[in-house]
C-alpha cells in the first residue's frame, strides 16, 4: 500500500504533510502495509515518481489533491494508470472532498474520499485487499459498471483523540533528523469553524462544529517528536486555534512545563483573543500568529460576515505586541463583495496603520516587533457563498478551471473594480505597504490612516 502527497507548486516548502502521516498511521494501525513518498522532499518529478512506484509495486495509491495541485495530481494519475491499469488510485484530500464528481469525469482514478479520510482509506483498503465492493463505505465516490456511485457522507470524528499521533517515523529515515528537512513540525488540535466567512471554504470541508483534541493529547504528541526526532517549532494549523479559550490556556500551561524552550505559531481571530490570553500564550512560546483581517472598511468586512470590527483588528494586534508576541502577520483580500477604488485603498492604509504599531511599540519596549501584510486576489474556492452566490453579491467568477489555481491570473472581479483594476491594487499594496516611509514617496489616491494612538 503506497501513500504519497503532493505539494509539487510549493518546490521549496518545509511544511511537514501532516495529513499523509495520520493516514499511514491510521493503515498501520490495521495491520496494513504502508509506504509513503514525499515528493517535495525527494524532489521527485512524476518520471521520478512513477519509478519509485514501481520498485515498491503497490495495490493501492493513495494521492492528496489540494485545489493548487489539482491539474499536477490528473497528470500522476494519467502517469500511474498508464504504468499500470489496474492499479486502484484513490483522491483525497481538499479538492477532492469539495468537486468529488468532477475528480472521477477528469481523470482515470477510482476512488474519490469525501471528508476526512482516516476511517474511509482503512476500509478501502481492507476492502480491496478481502474482495469486496465499496458500496458499504461512507463517504466516498467510486466507478461500478460505467457510473460514479456517492455513498452517504461520513460523519465528522467526533474524538479526535481516539485518532493514533502521526507516523513520523516514515519520514525522519530518509531525511536525517526530520528538523533538517521540516523545521517546523504542523499540529493540528481541532477541525471545524464556527465562524461562516463567505469568502472561506473551512466549513464546507470541516464543518460548523469546532472539534478539539484534548490538551494532553495534543502536548503527548508535540512533546514525543521533540524527544525523537528534535523538534523545538510548532504551528498550530487550526482555522481558529484559540476559539475555545479555556482549552488555549490549559495548552499554554502544560506546553511550558513540558516543552520549555519550544516555538511557536498559530493562526487566530481578533475576537477570539484578549490581553491576558495573548500574553499566556507569549510566554508559552508563541512568538508568532497570523490574524486574518481581511479589509480595512467595515462595511466590506460585515458584507461577508467576518464578525469583527476595525477598532478590535487594531487594539488586538497592539496587544499581542505589547503582550510578548514579536510578529503578527495580517492577511488581506482585494475583490470582496462591495470593493472599490475606495475600499481597496482603505484596505492598503489599514495595513500601514498596523505597520505603524508594529514600530511605535518597538520603539517604546525597546524590543522586536513587526508586522507583516499578505495582500492578494479573491479566490474563488469552490463551494463558497462568493462562488455559489456570486451574482448576489456583485461578484463575476471570470474562470475557475483546475488550471486557473496555479495561474498567476485574476480570477474574479467586482460590479466596482476590474480584473485589472484587482492586480493593479494588489500590486500597489504590497508596493506602499513595503516602501510607506520612505523619503519623497508619493501615494496618490491613498486614505491617509489616521494617527497611530499611543497605548498608555
């Protein structure tokens, strides 16, 4: 049985595949064989790939498809097939859980895993390997005398405790210490997200409940591959890590005792976080956090229901500096429902707002601080309320093709700005919010933001 993932439009990517791990565990666990390729890590091209495959002479592939690596993952499978027909690959992963039908139309695979896929891969795999159909499995999609079948969706895992820690030891062999090739080590300590942002496809793939892992699980497994393999940074790849705050300080507490020293990221929401929170978590190692902010106009960020408000963006962002965290990193979206010339430009001064709180507290404290802005494009992703309801909500979805993904071209525009108009405001944000400062730079058109007030 060979498991693989692919990041292959991420080249120089260091992120653990923690997903690809739990399925192998999750195999293991059944007395199933398992071989895992990393193609990032062994820089495998598909050639490369198929060789590999070859030398093991699997059952079963088992591939991730990401909504990016989606026209790469067609072209592995066509490679496989071809290799061998009557190989049974099966898809899963995000893409996979969201455009199941269309993963079966446009390519040769067999077995397309709605959801999460811990339970479903075991079965098919035991399936397979005793002779029987797929009919009685939840959750997935499969070919049956020329027609895709749907089984009944699986429900969510309601324990993810029950879930075995990853199968590490797959890819620390190969690579040396696994902190050489994946230095920070990805932990995820619940799935799901209360929150419906209509630009997000979190709940769609993960659903509206948040499900927690325990704080002792979540610090056995952390505490275990720091014991083994030498890991000292974390990130904690939860949608919304601290949506549960009781939880967030019990992780805080048992992460400095039993991981003194450790590193960390996590990404966060700015009404999901307080002072004496952000300050626990500072002194439990985290020194680094992405908000997603969005917009810089209130109007743009109650249209697709983010929940927050700019008064709440700035105070908290003030007060994970102040409280110990040395960067925060604010994600930005040009071409959500309602944007204009106007609000896009807000935008880019929100983001040179919060840079100057980033500076006038390291200048007070006398320590590191920095702020850093990711701008881009609205994406389309699919089953979003600004793919499904577009129209609604002024938005026109110029192209949404596997390929487009991985292109660097726009993709959606507004009944206020253009595709090109989009790129443009992209580009100039990153341009003024990197270069704002300087002397003799001239921002025509840019909201002056309004002085950074000074925090007592």
């Amino acid at each position: 049985m060979t498991v693989y993932d692919i990041q292959v439009e991420a080249a120089t990517s260091t992120v653990f595949p923690i997903g690809l791990a739990l399925i192998a565990a999750m195999l293991e666990g059944a007395n199933i064989p398992v071989s895992v390729i990393d193609m990032v890590a062994e820089e495998l091209t598909i050639e490369g790939l198929v060789r590999r495959v070859a030398k093991i002479k699997p059952d079963i592939v088992g591939i991730t498809a990401t909504t990016v690596t989606y026209p790469r993952t067609r072209q592995i499978v066509c490679a496989l097939k071809t290799w061998r027909p009557n190989l049974l690959v099966v898809l899963g992963g995000p893409h996979a859980s969201l455009v199941r039908d269309q993963l079966l139309r446009d390519t040769q695979a067999d077995v397309v895993v709605i959801g999460e896929g811990e339970h479903a891969m075991v079965e098919i795999a035991q399936a397979y390997r005793d002779g029987g159909g797929f009919d009685g499995i939840a959750g997935i999609c499969f070919r049956s005398g020329g027609k895709i079948v749907a089984t009944p969706r699986r429900p969510f895992i309601k324990d993810l405790d029950s879930l075995p820690f990853p199968a590490v030891h797959h890819f620390a062999p190969r690579v040396g210490r696994l902190a050489e090739r994946y230095p920070v080590y990805p932990v995820c300590t619940g799935r799901g997200c209360t929150y419906a942002c209509s630009f997000c496809g979190a709940a769609a793939l993960s659903g509206r409940a948040y499900r927690i892992r325990s704080p002792e699980n979540v610090v056995a497994e952390m505490a275990g591959v720091a014991r083994q393999y030498g890991m000292d940074q974390f990130f904690f790849v939860d949608d919304t890590f601290t949506a549960v705050s009781e939880r967030t300080y019990k992780l805080c507490e048992l992460i400095a005792k039993e991981l003194p020293g450790s590193h960390w990221i996590c990404e966060c929401r700015t009404n999901c976080v307080s002072r004496h929170l952000l300050r626990t978590m500072a002194e439990a190692g985290c020194y680094k956090l992405q908000f997603g902010i969005e917009s810089g106009n209130q109007q743009i960020l109650n249209g697709v229901q983010k929940g927050t408000t700019l008064e709440q963006i700035e105070e908290e962002v003030r007060n994970a500096f102040e409280c110990g965290i040395e960067e925060v990193i604010g994600s930005f979206i040009v071409g959500l429902p309602g944007e204009s010339l106007e609000t896009a430009m807000e935008t880019v001064a929100f983001s040179i707002k919060l840079k100057g709180v980033a500076e006038e507290t390291a200048r007070r404290l006398g320590a590191r601080r920095q702020f850093g802005a990711f701008i881009t494009s609205l994406v389309p992703f699919p089953k979003t309320r600004c793919t499904t309801e577009a129209e609604a909500l002024g938005i026109r979805v110029l192209k949404n093709g596997p390929a487009d993904f991985i292109s660097d071209g726009l993709m959606t525009c507004t009944n206020g700005l253009s595709a090109k108009e989009i790129r443009e405001l992209v580009m100039v944000g990153e341009l003024f919010f990197h270069n704002v400062g300087l002397p003799g730079l001239n921002i025509p058109g840019l909201a002056k933001p309004e002085p950074v007030a000074l925090a007592s």
